[in-house]
C-alpha cells in the first residue's frame, strides 16, 4: 500500500502557554524590543517575534531565535536559553533540516538537565521522538517517547501522557504493530472527545485513518479522513488540512479512482508549498506518481517520482527515499527497462536495510527477482525471491513469539493476583476466627466448619472453572495460530506458483524473434492453472525454421515441471546439436525423457510400467528457401490448409514421447509447402473442452471446421476467431449441475501462413 506518511500529534509542548503577545504586529514586537529595559524581556520579545513570523519568514524566524539565545546564555537565562534552543529545533524541523533540529534539541536538553526541569525535558523528548521517527530511526524514537511518558506522569500531565502515547502509536503503525497503535489512538480519541482541544482531536482522527488504511478498511478510513478534514477547516490549520486532504486522495487511489484522487493530492500539495514543507510536498508528488501509474501513463509516473525523490533526499527522508526508489523500480519494470530497475532496485534494498524498514525491503528483493528473471539471469531471481519470502517468514516469527511472551506475561500477572486475593481471604478469615471464638467458642466452632466447607465447594468450583477456561483460551488461540500459519503457508505456495509462471514464461520461445518477417503467425496459449503442462517453442537454424507445441503429462506444477523438461532438451538437441530431422529429434527426445525420469519397463503390458510421465508433441522444420516441411508427431496431428480447404492432415504416431507398450522410431514425414498455406500445431485442450448447451466436448471435426472457415482471415483475427469460439462454447450452464463449464485442460494452438 502507498501510504501516506503523516506528521501526527506534533506538538512542541514549549510553545503552548508562552506567548501571551503571539497575535501582536510583528512592528509592535520590533518596537518592544528597541525599547527593552531588561534582559529577560528582550529575550521573551524575540521569542514572540520569533513565533509571529515562524510559518511566513522561517529564516528570519531562526535568526531572532538564535539572537534571543545568545542573549539567555550571555546573562545566564538557563531555562530561557533552552526555550530558544528547543525553537530553533521547530524551524528547522518546519524548513525540513532534520538533522539540525536533532541538533538544537539535544542541546536545549542539556540545561534542562540542569534545573532538573521535567516539564521542559519531557516536551524535548517528545519533539526527538517525532525526528527520530521522520529520520527512520525508530527505536532511538521509541526511547525519545517513553523518557517523555515517563516524566509526563511524574508531573501528572494527562494531557501530556495522551501525547506521548499516540506519537508512539504512529511509530508502531511505522513498524507495522497496526493493533497496538489503533488502540493507544482510540484511548486519546476517547479522551479528546470530551475536552475543547480541536486540533489534537483532529490529528487523532488523521491518525487513526492512516491505521485503519494498513489494515485495508478504506470505508472507515475515509470517514474520519473527512472528521479531521472539517475540525482543520473550522480552526484554519493548514498544515493539518493539507495531511488530511493527501490521505483522502490516498484512500480514492487505492480504490483506483485516480482522477479523483489527484484533486486531492494537487490540493495538498498547493498548501505544501505555501507552507515551504518539502517533506509534505514529497509526499503528494510520490502519489501523483503512483495515480498516474495506476492509468498507465508511465512518463507522468516517472516525473513525479523524480521530483519526489528530489526533495526526499534533500530533507534526509531515508524511508521515504527506498519508498520512491521502490516505486521507480516497478515502473521501471513495466517498461521492461530492467537494468534500470535492478539498479533502482538495489538501492532501495541498501537504504531500506540500513533503517531496518521490512516492508521496503521485501518490495526491493520482489523488485530485483522480478528484474532478473526477465533478463532470463535465473540464479539471481531465485535468491531475491528466497530472500523476499524468508523475509515473510521472519516477520512472522517475531510476531508470534511477541504474542506468547505477552500471553505469558498475562497469565503470570493473573497468577499472582490470585495468589494475592487468597492471601487476603485467609487473612479475613483468621480475623473472623478470633473475633468469634472470643464471644462464643461452640457457635464459632460450628460457623468454621461451615465456611470451610462453603469455601472448599467454591475453590474445587472455581478451579474448575478455571482450568475450563484456561484449556478453551488456549485451545482458540491455538487454532487462530494454525490458521495463520495455514493462510501464510497458502501465500507462500502462491507466490511460488506465481514465480513459476513467470520464469516459465522466461524460458517459453520469443518466436517474433524466430519467424521470419515474410511469415504471419499467432500463438493461443491459455493455461488451465496458473502455470501450465502445455508449451510452444521454435528456433532457427540457418535455412531451417523448427516450431513445436506439445502438451505434458498433467497440467498445472506437474505439468509445468515437464515442460520446463522438453523445452530444455529441445534447447540441447536443436539448438545445441543442430539436429534438424524431425524424426530424429523426437527419437532422441524420447531417449532423453525415459532416462531423465529413471522409466523402466518391467513387462509388456502397460499396467507394469513404472513411470508413464511424458508428453504429445507436434515437430514440423521448414526450409525458409525451398518450402519443404517436415513434420514428425506424437499422437496429434499436423494441419495445412491451403485456400480455405483442409489440404492434409498428417496422422501421428499412436505413441507418446515417454516409455510405452510398444516404441517404434518416428517416421519423418515430408511435404512441399506453397506461399500462402497455413500449418497448425495444436494440443488436444480446444478439441476436448466441455460445452454448449448439451454439456459435450467440442471434438475435432468442429474444431478442424472452425479453422478452415476462418483461415482466410489475418492470423490475428483468425486467433480471436478461436477464444470467441471458445468463450461461446464455455458460457453455457453445464446441464448435469447447473454451474458454469470450467476449462479442462491447457490450451496451445500455434498458427503459422507460409
């Protein structure tokens, strides 16, 4: 997901309550400070001036603050020389300069220390937190919030605390702990609601949307996208207007609606630059590009990219920098521009790795598989893909085993309360005890007896209550595990059957590349599953042209793996060996099968057979000069149809490419060919596929009908022809079960016009 990243809960707590003459003209303040008496009142008339102008004139702004804290540390203003540190921090942090901010505030700490001031050190804490965080260094960000929480409570600021903890939820969304960062956010929710504080009110809102957007609610994220929106309005707060107005857009282009979603980003990004806040300008022109890309005008992608990144790498935005990098990289990748993405790629990878951002890491290794398995460079492909995938892994591990430390935690706390509570129980008890045997030592003795048996029927009930309890909350929690290593084991299956196809398609024959430019040709290759046991495959050999379509034992991975079998020994025998015979091909393509696969025949009945794994072929080599075809085959036939009528049809032999009952070498069948004949090599997927209205197989006497009558059109048309046909003979109601009519097996059907 191409979220937004938003400066939530930034409150620089120095500032609230300071500044009594903040609305005053910035000409009345100059004269206040011309006409000042004292020291600490020249440095609290800079200070305000400082404020005034810090949106409009940030430089001027840092100036009179630096100013102001020459002037605290000359005459020894502690506590105001830290004030002008800590907003010296805010500029910068306002210009983007993160690092000098880092800077300043770790300075303005120091006094701090010194007067052993907790408010002031708890607001600095709070505001290297939130840089930290923008710096993608997270758990010196983590570290930053719980020393400013911690002191919050010592000087019991609730309000404060609230802060602390919602800032630390934005960085446990960071680091996706979506959970954990939701519920702190509805607490503070839960508290402003009740106070008068609209802007925090509205960041929480902004916040808590960005949440339910990584968890992919986009109906609720947009509705309180559109609460923080209104409360912004209302109170003029630009800078919270234009967040909320870039998540919007986030939320339509996740939906793809991408015109929709650039009113918003454009809307933003006009406020950004009023507000000179590159990072936030960064952001919305990253999203223009991933808009653009979403409608697949990839030249306006990449130009937003690139002037994202621009201004990332000026504000040191290092998450934010391999999330660009990541987004070029698949641009790249759609453009087939694939050196360039392996580079953008890589680079992303670096700095992903170095700030420990998992997310952009596995995009970075799935970005660079996806590059090197296109460059046909399998070995590279295969270790980013291991590494995305035990990446996964990983991030799934440390989830589960912070799930049971927290679980054990729980059920040790819980342990020792009871303890506890006993204790108490026998304490009274024992009390109870002495205060009656003193009045009445028969009646005492009686009422013990009772309420130890009361007490042991309630004990003896409530441990097994307990322990009922206790064995149902660990049985649900152990299934909630199995089935989420179920559904990862499923993803990772998934991913790995999607890797297939891809490096299959890598390895199937380019034949634009092969077939001559004199010659048409189309190629309709439909797998039944997502990678398939059927394939196509050609090359040239001098004045030779050889094209073959075969269909393998099976279909889906098994099927695949065969395939990926035949076109490699192809690959050694033709293009290797330079074997241009049909017949001879075949014979030693079946060779090479029967020993790959260890076939052994055992009897002579096919029953004994160890292995019948293998594969029907169609061989058919062409002499590009004179027009003589060979052509060998496997138990389909070669089709030539010349002016619209079925000119031949060349019989196969009735055996496979595999260990059978009887194998007799293949014959190698031989014809002149005449400019304008059309030869198809086909699998049986099209002739066997159930439809129609009667529920049948379409069956070769109609498929063969379906070529002739359109083989007087273009090639491609005659393709189109073929999925119309197929399309209209699948969308019938199968009549034995009323359900739609699913393909039965792998579809080839390669075309060539002489």
């Amino acid at each position: 997901m191409n979220n937004i990243l938003v400066y939530t809960f930034l409150i620089f707590f120095t500032i609230s309550g300071y500044f009594t003459l903040a609305s005053e003209k910035t000409d009345s303040l100059e004269n206040l400070i011309l006409n000042a008496n004292h020291d600490s009142l020249k440095i609290e008339y800079y200070l305000q001036l400082g404020f005034a102008i810090e949106e409009s004139n940030p430089q001027k702004s840092l100036s009179l603050y630096k100013e102001a804290a020459s002037i605290a540390k000359r005459y020894n203003k502690t506590k105001m020389y830290a004030r002008c540190l800590n907003n010296c921090g805010i500029v910068c942090y306002l210009t983007g300069d993160l690092h000098k901010a880092v800077n300043f505030f770790n300075k303005a700490l120091i006094p701090y220390s010194a007067l052993n001031d907790s408010s002031g050190m708890a607001d600095i804490y709070g505001n290297l937190g939130i840089m930290y965080k923008n710096l993608g260094e997270y758990e010196k960000s983590i570290d930053s919030y719980s020393s400013s929480i911690y002191l919050k409570r010592k000087i019991q600021d609730t309000l404060g605390v609230i802060y602390g903890y919602s800032n630390l939820g934005i960085v446990l969304k960071e680091q996706g702990k979506y959970n954990e960062a939701a519920k702190n956010t509805l607490e503070a929710i839960h508290y402003l609601e009740k106070t008068s504080y609209t802007k925090e009110l509205a960041t929480a809102y902004l916040s808590l949307g960005m949440i339910l957007m990584e968890q992919l609610n986009f109906d609720k994220a947009i509705g309180y996208y559109l609460q923080s929106k209104q409360l912004y309005q209302k109170i003029s707060n630009k800078k919270g207007l234009s967040a909320a107005l870039l998540n919007i857009g986030d939320v339509y282009l996740e939906k793809k609606n991408y015109k929709e979603s650039r009113e918003y980003f454009n809307k933003a990004a006009t406020i950004k630059e009023e507000l000179e806040d590159k990072r936030g300008l960064a952001y919305c022109y990253n999203n223009m590009g991933i808009s653009y890309k979403g409608e697949n005008k990839l030249a306006d992608a990449e130009k937003y990219y690139l002037l994202a990144l621009k201004l990332k790498k000026e504000t040191s935005d290092k998450k934010g920098i391999a999330t660009t990098l990541g987004n070029l990289a698949e641009l790249s990748l759609k453009t087939k521009n694939y050196k360039q993405a392996i580079d953008y790629a890589g680079e992303s990878l670096k700095i992903s790795t170095d700030i420990g951002a998992l997310s952009e890491i596995s995009y970075a290794h799935i970005h660079l598989s996806d590059a090197y398995a296109s460059l046909n460079n399998t070995s590279k492909a295969y270790f980013h893909l291991q590494e995305y995938i035990i990446l996964k892994d990983s991030v799934y591990n440390l989830k589960r085993n912070k799930q049971i430390e927290e679980l054990e935690t729980k059920y040790q706390t819980e342990k020792k309360q009871l303890v506890i509570d006993n204790l108490e129980k026998e304490k009274e008890i024992d009390k109870q005890k002495m205060i009656a045997q003193k009045a009445r030592n028969r009646q005492q003795t009686l009422i013990i007896y009772g309420f130890i048996v009361v007490l042991f029927i309630i004990v003896i009930f409530s441990t097994l209550l307990y322990r009922v309890l206790i064995q149902k909350k660990r049985a649900n929690k152990l299934l909630a595990l199995q089935n989420k290593k179920i559904q990862g084991q499923k993803q990772e299956i998934d991913d790995s059957i999607h890797y297939a196809r891809q490096i299959q398609r890598a390895v199937l024959s380019e034949l634009e590349h092969t077939i001559p430019n004199s010659m048409e040709y189309f190629v309709l290759f439909k797998p039944k599953d997502v990678v398939s046991g059927d394939f196509y495959w050609g090359t040239r050999i001098n004045e030779w042209l050889i094209l073959a379509a075969a269909d393998c034992t099976g279909h889906g991975v098994p099927g695949a793996f065969m395939s990926m079998l035949g076109v490699s020994f192809l690959n050694e025998i033709v293009r290797k060996n330079e074997v241009t015979k049909t017949s001879d091909v075949l014979n030693l393509l079946r060779n090479n099968i029967i020993d790959a696969l260890k076939q052994k025949e055992k009897a002579s009945d096919s029953s004994s057979l160890s292995i019948k794994d293998g594969m029907d072929i169609r061989l058919v080599v062409i002499n590009t000069q004179t027009l003589i075809c060979q052509w060998s085959g496997a138990n389909n036939p070669l089709y030539i149809v010349r002016k619209g009528k079925l000119f031949e049809e060349i019989k196969p032999e009735k055996q496979p490419i595999a260990i059978h009952v009887k194998m007799t070498p293949f014959t190698n069948h031989e014809t002149k060919l005449q400019k304008g004949d059309i030869i198809y090599l086909i699998t049986d997927g099209f002739p066997d596929q159930f439809g129609g209205k009667k529920g049948k197989k379409f069956k070769y006497k109609k498929f063969k009908q379906l070529l002739i009558d359109n083989s007087d059109k273009p090639m491609e048309e005659q393709k189109n022809a073929l999925k119309n046909s197929l399309h209209e003979w699948m969308s019938h109601t199968n009549p034995y079960d009323g359900n739609p009519f699913e393909q039965v097996d792998d579809i080839t059907i390669l075309g060539l016009k002489i």
